[in-house]
C-alpha cells in the first residue's frame, strides 16, 4: 500500500506519518528528514539543499524526484512506503505517479491533515523550542506557509480529481488524530 500525508507545515504530517509506519509496517518516505540529514553530512545534495530550506523555500522538483527514485528502489519499499511531506507541486504529484507506476504502483490513499493556521503558527513555535529547526523561524514560517498555499495546495485538487483525498481533521490529540486516520486507513 502507498500513502501520501498532505498538509501544510505543522500539521502533523511527521508525528502521525511514525505512528503510521510503525502501524502498517511500511517504511515513511519523507523528503524533509533526508533533506536534513544531507544537510548534517554536508553531502552534495545538503550543500545544494541548505540555503533553500533555511530560507523556507522548496527545494526543485529535479532534486525531490531524484530522492525518491532512489527511495522506492530500496527493498524495504517494495510493500509500499508512507509519503511525508514528499508532493509538494504538481510535478512533484505527476513524477511520483510516474515512479510508483514504474512498479505497477499507485498512491492507493491520499490523506490531508486539516489544520487551521492560527493552531499551525502554535505548534511550530512550540516544536521551535524543542527541535530547535532553523527553518521554524518566524520569517521561515511565513514563507513556507507562503509556499504551501502557493504552490502545494493545488496539489490537493490534482488527487481529487483523480481518486480522491480522505480530509482527516488534524486538531485534538495526537492520539485522537490517530485514530481518525486509521479509521480511514483500515475502514
Ligand atoms: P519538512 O520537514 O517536510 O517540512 O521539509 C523541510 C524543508 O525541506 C521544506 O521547507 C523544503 O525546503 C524542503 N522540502 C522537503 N520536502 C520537499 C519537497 N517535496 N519539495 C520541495 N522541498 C521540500
């Protein structure tokens, strides 16, 4: 099975994609943790990715699509993988469709966490203290929410109009969350 969280920054794509993983017992996909973890090697990939990210921009498509080739080509991905974060343009959502059929795959379900902005601004500033990420600065914060509605929220209509998006109200517990997306998971 394939799955894809959308959402915009802070929502709780990463905490909810964990659970997920573990739940299901695929591996989670998410472009933003080997982004950074490039970024902590200093690879070719985190010099390239580095300035981009702190300033809360995305990354090219080239280079995302790259990631992810590579990705479903690891034996642990062969059941199907948790995407996190991963479409984030419509290039993006068309390349993975490409890759994933490739491997007779699709995105078997789409699941959009739903969170207000005012609960977003909340949550980021709090994980700021705790994560200490570069990019949930204020000014970062804003242009990655910039980015998001810009350039990720079409994203959103371009699944609807083929299959579906599954809305999961992403306020309340991070377990009551849970349980909304397995209830849509495993009806
Ligand atoms: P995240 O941890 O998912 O919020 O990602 C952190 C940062 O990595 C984003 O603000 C982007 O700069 C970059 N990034 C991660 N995934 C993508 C993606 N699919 N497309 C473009 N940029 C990305």
């Amino acid at each position: 099975m394939d799955l894809l969280l959308l959402g915009p920054p802070g929502a709780g794509k990463g905490t909810q994609g964990v659970r997920l993983s573990a739940r299901l017992g695929l591996p989670k996909l998410a472009t933003g943790d080997l982004l950074r973890e490039a970024v902590t090697q200093r690879t070719q990939l985190g010099l390239k990715a580095q300035a981009i990210m702190e300033a809360g921009a995305l990354v090219s498509d080239d280079l995302i699509l790259a990631m992810v080739r590579e990705e479903l080509a690891k034996p642990a991905a062969r059941r199907g993988v948790i995407l996190d974060g991963v479409v984030r343009t419509i290039p993006q959502a068309e390349g993975v469709a490409a890759l994933l059929a490739e491997r007779g795959r699709q995105i078997d379900l789409v699941l959009f966490l739903d969170v207000s902005d005012e609960e977003i601004l909340g949550r980021i500033a709090k994980r700021r203290g705790i994560e200490g990420r570069v990019d949930d600065a204020p000014e970062s914060v804003a242009r990655r929410l910039k980015a998001y509605r810009e350039q990720t929220a079409p994203v959103l209509a371009w699944y609807q109009a083929r299959g579906g998006v599954t809305r999961i109200e992403g306020t309340g517990t991070v377990d009551e969350i849970a349980a909304r997306i397995l209830r849509a998971v495993e009806p």
